[in-house]
C-alpha cells in the first residue's frame, strides 16, 4: 500500500503523476450497477474513492478480505459492524469487485477536475507561505520523504509539527526566522501522530506504535515516554493528544476504542473504553468547561466525556454511515465536524443536541479538519479536490476557497489569534509547515500565538 494501513486512514489524495494509473471518472471506474450502491456503503465510507481501483485481486482474495473486515481473524475486530451486511449483498459486493477490479483490470484512479469557486477579492488580500521541512541524511532508505503530520504553537510562537517519515521526529520551525530545529523521538519507528504543548512550554506527542505519550522538554532536550495506561492492561494505538487548564494531557486511542488521560501530577495515564466498539476515536478538542469532544471516526458519531461524572454522551451523525475524523469547538459552544466520505459539515448544539449538516458545494469533498478562528468562522481542510482550505460563514451560509500551494491533503489546523490557519500538507511533494493569511494586511507579527 502506499500509505500505512496501521492508521486505518486512507485519505490520501491520488496523484496522477509519476504513476501508472489512468485517471478516469466516477462512472467509468464504478459503473452503475447493483454493487455500486453496497460498495459505498458498506465499503467505500471507509476506503475512499481510490482505495479499490488500485487494487486487482481475483475473487477468492476479495472474499477473505471480507471476512477479515467481518472480523474474522482480525486483531482489530469488526470492520463492518455485526449484523449489517446481509449474505446476498455480500455476495454482490464480490462479484462486483471482481468484475471491475480484477485480475485483469487496470490500475485506476478517480479523475477529479476540480474548478473551485473562486472570489478574486477574498484571494486577492490572501497569502500563502510553506516553511519546507529539510530532507537529510538521517532519512531512512525506504523513507525518502518526510511527513508532517500536526501543527501546534508554543507559548513563544513556535509552530510544532509531528514527523512521520523514518526516522520519527518533532520539530518546530520559527516563523519570524524560518529556522527549523528537529528532535528525534526515542523511538524512531513509533509513528507519532498527533501533537501538543502545555502552559509551560512541553511538548507531548501521541505514538500509534507502542501505546506510548512522549514528552519533550524543550529547554533540555529531554524526552520521555509515558505508557497510555499505567496499569499495563490495556493495548491499542494512540492518535492525538490535548492539553487541559492544569496541564493534563488528553488523548484518543484510535485501535483500541479508548479515551485517555495522563495526569500532570501523578505522571500516571487512565484510559476508558468508549461506548462504541469499532469506535475509532481520532479528533479530540475541549469545551469551555472541560468537557472532552472526540470523532469517532469509523462509527460516524461525536463522543463527549465529562470528566467530572466519567460518563459518555455519543451524538450521532445525520448521515449514516460515515466517518468523521476530526471536530472543533467554537465560542458559543458550537461542535462542528466534517463528514469525510459524505463532503458534509456538521454542527451540534449541545444544548439542544439539535445537529444541521451542510453540504460542501464541491463533489469529492473530504473534510479533514474542521476548526473555528476567533470570529467563529470556521475553517474546513479539504483534500478531496487535490487541497483546498475553505472558510465557512454560519451566518451567512458561505464557502470561500482557498486552493493550496501544493496538491495535498492537510489532517489539522491550527489558528492563531490574529486569524492566520496553519497547516501539515501531508501527501504533499514537499513536506513542510504552511500558513494561509486570509487578510494579509491585518498580520501583526509572522509568529504564531493561540
Ligand atoms: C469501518 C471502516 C471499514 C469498512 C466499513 C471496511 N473497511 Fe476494509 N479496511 C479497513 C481498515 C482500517 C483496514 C486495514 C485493516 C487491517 O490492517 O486490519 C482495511 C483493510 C481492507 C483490505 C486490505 C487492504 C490491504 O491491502 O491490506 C481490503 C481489501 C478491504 N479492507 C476491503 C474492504 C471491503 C471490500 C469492504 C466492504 C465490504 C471493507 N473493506 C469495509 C476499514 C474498513
């Protein structure tokens, strides 16, 4: 696979150069017929657009991948969720596959010919930077790309990313110099995803591989890595950590359907197994008063966690199946997502629990991010037409494109004070830190401050 399939993430965006698939358009690489509707939902929420043409597999491989998206035999459990696909549609899922991606297909991608909708006066007081992360000799042979994954400031206007490419690093670069400075993680190989730092200054990272918290100490260089449950019983793979007014850390395990906590006092993690199995919990943000919100990616749901009852609330999405990999909390209390295979974007009101979904005026829409700026405008990164960031208006009910410097897919955002959007372009050609002022003119400084 070209991507790894640990993450359980499939989102990156085909390319069409350098390779030898033919791009082709939604019809011709799906043809209308009865597999096509069960392909998508029962598959394709999960595995994209792109995922099944890449591959060409006779009919009995088809067919023990299934099984193993069943359950069977998979460490991970269930895929498809128990009870929901019948033996006849199963059945057709498979001729269809074989059919159209089999043994004697040809490798395809999905030809999207993206046309944004352009507003010359929004593009015009814009501007775009990327910091380029440097290649170097430590890059490992079979890694010869770095890839950042999660930006995040520190209290000296620092922008921190994380560094998927072997070996695995954190690193920041300083925006006022453009000076980057990278920290090698004491384990090379175990795959941090997500990113933050506390009022002081420290950084944690979440590792996927190991069921790990990491944690830098800037100032000394010193690293150490905290087990995400102390008791040692549990197994899984974290995913993204936040920081709370006293400095906990918490954090989502994508493999493993928990939620976590590291205490900043006794330097001990707890972990709770979210209420829905396959949950896949990913995005994690705060509200106002502490509450803790979380995708659950697979499962189509947001999760909260009061941390004073420990008790669960899952919101489901209007829209079923789908995922969702990550949300944001606004200022009115607002909880928004992205409906990553559907183009939507959600809003719940806790108050209420009343959910409206907008649809993303662009076809082959994949919200990544979702995240609010200081005037509850709220910023979408999408990677589906080839990179894009948009700004949404609630008010008004609009969309404003933001097309991206590279092709690429951009899994977080972060926003500083004075409105400037962050970004990790990730399936990029060049890996770097990036930032869109969406009004040039009112940037008072290049560092970046929440
Ligand atoms: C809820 C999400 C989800 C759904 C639904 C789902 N998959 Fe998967 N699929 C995954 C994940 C995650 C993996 C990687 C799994 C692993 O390594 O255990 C995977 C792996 C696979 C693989 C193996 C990929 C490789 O090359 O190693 C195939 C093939 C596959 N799925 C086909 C299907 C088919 C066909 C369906 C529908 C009948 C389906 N999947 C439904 C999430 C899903």
């Amino acid at each position: 696979m070209a991507e790894p399939v640990q993450q359980g993430e499939f989102g990156f965006t085909m390319r069409s150069s350098g390779t030898d698939v033919t791009l082709v358009s939604y019809d011709e690489l799906y043809p209308r017929e009865p597999g096509r509707a069960l392909l998508e939902k029962q598959c394709m929420y999960c595995h994209g657009k792109n995922f099944f043409p890449a591959r060409q597999l006779p009919e009995v491989t088809w067919s023990t991948f299934i099984d193993v998206m069943e359950g069977k035999g998979s460490e991970r459990g269930a895929m498809i969720p128990p009870g929901t696909l019948s033996a006849a549609d199963r059945a057709t899922i498979t001729a269809y596959l074989t059919k159209h991606f089999g043994p004697a297909a040809t490798k395809r991608g999905l030809k999207v010919d993206a046309d944004f909708p352009l507003d010359e006066a929004a593009l015009g007081k814009a501007m775009y930077v990327e910091y380029y992360v440097p290649l170097d000799a430590s890059l490992d042979a079979t890694n010869k790309q770095r890839r950042t994954q999660e930006p995040h400031f520190d209290p000296d206007g620092n922008v921190w990313y994380t560094d998927r490419s072997v070996p695995n690093r954190i690193g920041h670069v300083d925006p006022r110099t453009g000076a980057i400075k990278d920290f090698v993680l004491p384990d090379p190989k175990a795959d941090p995803h997500g990113l933050t730092v506390d009022s002081r200054g420290r950084v944690f990272w979440a590792e996927t591989v190991g069921f790990h918290l990491g944690r830098l100490d800037p100032k000394t260089g010193a690293m150490t890595r905290y087990p995400m449950d102390s008791t040692g019983q549990s197994k899984g793979r974290g995913h993204t950590p936040v920081v709370d007014s006293r400095d906990n850390v918490w954090f989502t395990v994508i493999q493993g359907d928990m939620l976590g906590k590291w205490d900043a006092k006794t330097e001990k993690a707890t972990v709770w197994k979210v209420p829905t199995q396959g949950a896949a919990p990913y995005g994690v943000t705060l509200d106002k008063d502490e509450n803790v919100w979380f995708a659950e990616f697979r499962r189509c749901k947001i999760g909260k966690f009061d941390p004073r009852t420990e008790k669960f609330t899952e919101y489901e999405a209007p829209t079923q199946p789908c995922t969702i990999r990550r949300l944001g909390v606004d200022s009115k209390g607002m909880v928004w997502y992205g409906g990553f295979n559907n183009g939507k974007l959600g809003k719940i009101d806790p108050r209420t629990g009343k959910i409206v979904e907008y649809d993303i005026p662009m076809p082959f829409a994949e919200p990544y991010d979702v995240w609010p700026d200081r005037d509850d405008k709220i910023w979408i990164s999408d990677g589906g037409q080839g990179g894009t960031l948009i700004r949404f208006d609630p008010q008004a009910e609009t969309f404003t494109y933001f097309p991206t410097p590279q092709r690429t897919d951009q899994p977080k955002l972060a926003i500083t004070r004075d409105g400037a959007v962050w970004y990790t372009p990730r399936s990029s050609s060049k890996a770097a830190a990036g930032v869109l002022y969406p009004d040039v003119g009112k940037m008072t400084t290049p560092a970046a401050y929440y």
